[in-house]
C-alpha cells in the first residue's frame, strides 16, 4: 500500500506541475478523466500498483525501487 500511496503521490505533482487541464492530462496518460479524477483525489484503493507504474512512465517520471533489509 505505501508504494501505491508515493507512486500515486508522484504522479499527481507530476500532473499538476504540468501547467495542463485535467482534459489535457488525461489524454496524456491515455486515460479518461474520470479516471484522472480518481487520481488526482487521492483514491488509491482504485489503481494497482502496475497501472500506477504505468502512469508513472506516461508522465515522464523514472522509478527505481530498491529492496534493503531492516536492519538487525
């Protein structure tokens, strides 16, 4: 669930920061805007953690995920 919540978090200030309405944004990371809708509102519950990896990459941001052990 954290990964979904800072991925969701990503894309959304990748959105707003790009100065577009949510109609061009849309169409930017092929979705309707309904679904840019539940983006934007923060309804993680809607959105797997591929499709956000996927809107990530639409939107121009690079991931890299990283696997450490708790330290003992």
């Amino acid at each position: 669930m954290r990964l979904r919540s800072d991925l969701m978090i990503a894309v959304q200030e990748a959105v707003a920061g790009s100065g577009v309405t949510q109609a061009g944004a849309a169409k930017r990371l092929s979705v309707t805007q309904p679904r840019l809708n539940d983006l934007v509102r923060g309804r993680v519950d809607k959105f797997s953690l591929d499709a956000l990896v996927e809107l990530a990459a639409r939107a121009g941001l690079a991931l890299r995920m990283e696997i450490t052990r708790p330290a003992a």
